[in-house]
C-alpha cells in the first residue's frame, strides 16, 4: 500500500505550492482565469504533546501533496479533478496510559490518499450543478486496502455573481470505517475583487487563508482549516484492524516568499486546537476517546499554479 500510495503522489507532483496573485487594483474589472493546474507539496512537524488527563503523548511528522486540474468539455460541462494525499508518522510515547495492558501503540505510520472528481453542468448563464464521487483511502502503510477504503460524494450548487465571485455551497458525504455516514458542509469562495489593494483570500471546502501583501514578492498569511482522519491499522497491530480516529483545527500564520507571478514557498507556525484522538477496535467499540492539548507545529510549503 505505501509503495502504490507514494508512487501516485510523486506522479501528479512538482514540488510547489500555491502562489497568490501579486498586490494589484482592488476591484477587477474582468473576472480572473482561474488555475487550470495546482500543485503543491507541505511538511509539516506536530511537537510532541499530551493527551488530556494522562502520561502519554503523541507526536507526528507529516508530509503531504495536493494537486487538482480544471479542464473545459464541450457545451456547458466542465470537469474538475482534485487530489491530496500524506505520510505521516506517529511516535506515541506511554501507551498503556491509554489502553491499560497494551504497552505498544498500534499507529506508527499512516497513509491517506483522497481523489475528487467534480462534473459541473451550466443549467443557465452564471448557474452551474456539481456533483462527483469520492474515494478516500487511509490507513497504516502495511493494512489492507480493501479494509482502508471509504467512499462518498459531493453534491452542489455553484453560482457566478457579476463582479463579485464564485460562490459554492453544498454537501460532502463519505462513509466512515464501522461508524455512520459523514455529512458535512462544501463551501468556496473564488472573488473577483480585493476589499483592500494588499489584501487577498483565498477558501477551500475546508479551509481559508488571508494574505497580506508587503511587496509583490513577499506577503504575510493566517489560515485555518478544518482536518478530519481515520486509519485503518493493519491486521497483527497491538489492536489488530483498528480504526485511529482524529480530529482538529490548525490555526497558522506565515510569510509567503513569490519568485514569480505564480509561484510561492511558504514558511508556518501555529497550533491546532480541539484536537481529539479516538481509538476503535475491528468492529467500532471504543478503547479509548481522549482530548489532545493545543498542538504547536511549524511547516514548510511551495506550490504551482498555472
């Protein structure tokens, strides 16, 4: 599974990372071309921290990818192809803290690769349908893919106002290892215009940075998201075929180095806050649901467009 996972990244990818738009006139008189291509990669270290009301702590080094395409068919569809996928690795120091009589973390390294088609369908001008299955596969880089797999899918609605944006709203489902059904919301946002010259957005379903230009070089970001894992651990694990579920939302801010117009590297640090960690066996009963403190982490970033 990590040979098949690492190979698909490194296929897709160029090591870049998103490059804002250089500080220009606030108002754009003519919507702007969005990327037909993105491509990215990040590292990102998680210091070492506690679980709330124990000894043991957990600490992660991660390195991810993110690539998506935009292509025009012919009429009124178009399709949109997104992907993402990490390595991370788990350290979890006093384990038995947590699952009494099990002295071995069962996570050490856990893979995800996430892909998202989108078709989307002009029913009128300005007006566009979209809707695409999706495909998640996570879990510990020696678990079954069979095992690891979950699927779902986004339905929305995305409407074009005239020198104001792109606004998306809709729905992202996907099924969850010997759990209910996720439901959450799909937002994104794509302006056409600057509320102040040196500053910029941008939004993802999951996610939003702002950016704040200093030159046309160098600019200033916050950004925040919302992140959402579940590993399936491998057969043999000190808790065979587990699921390693996680949650969080990092808060960041960093300085944004752009060589060219689309272009950028991009260095990080903040804290992920309501972090949880939740331990099921094979078939879902619960060993452990514990709260993580606020997580320090700092990262690194370059990313594509064109």
């Amino acid at each position: 599974m990590r040979r098949s996972l690492l190979s698909a990244g490194a296929v897709l990818l160029a090591p870049f990372l998103f490059a804002g738009e250089p500080a220009v006139a606030p108002v754009a008189t003519q919507p702007p071309e969005p990327p037909r291509a993105v491509l990215g990669v990040t590292g990102t270290y998680l210091f070492d921290t506690d679980f709330d009301r124990s000894i043991a702590s957990v600490r992660v080094a991660r390195v991810g990818f993110d690539a998506g395409f935009r292509f025009d068919l012919s009429g009124p569809w178009k399709l949109q192809l997104d992907f993402y996928g990490d390595y991370s690795s788990y350290r979890v120091s006093n384990f038995q803290a947590l699952v009494p009589g099990v002295t071995r973390s069962p996570i050490s390294d856990g893979i995800l690769l996430h892909i998202q088609p989108l078709l989307g369908y002009e029913i009128r001008p300005g007006w566009r349908l979209l809707a695409g299955p999706t495909v998640e596969i996570a879990g510990d880089e020696r678990a079954s893919v069979g095992d690891a797999i979950r699927y779902g899918g986004v339905f929305a609605v995305e409407h074009a106002f005239a020198k104001f944006g792109e606004l998306t709203l809709g729905i992202s489902i996907l099924t969850r290892q010997e759990r209910s059904t996720q439901i959450l919301p799909y937002f994104r946002f794509r302006p056409y215009f600057r509320l102040f010259p040196n500053v910029e957005f941008e939004s993802r379903p999951r996610g939003l940075t702002i950016y704040y230009h200093l030159t046309p070089q160098f600019a200033v970001f916050a950004q925040g998201e919302y992140d959402s894992r579940e590993y399936r651990l491998k057969r043999g694990a000190s808790i065979s075929s587990g699921i390693w579920r996680e949650s969080a939302i990092p808060l960041s801010a960093g300085v944004s180095f752009r060589p060219s117009r689309n272009v950028s590297i991009n260095a990080y640090a903040g804290i992920s806050v309501f972090r949880t960690v939740r331990l099921d066996d094979r078939v879902g009963h619960t060993l452990f649901d514990r709260d993580v403190a606020p997580t320090p982490f700092i990262g690194i970033s370059t990313q594509l467009k064109f």
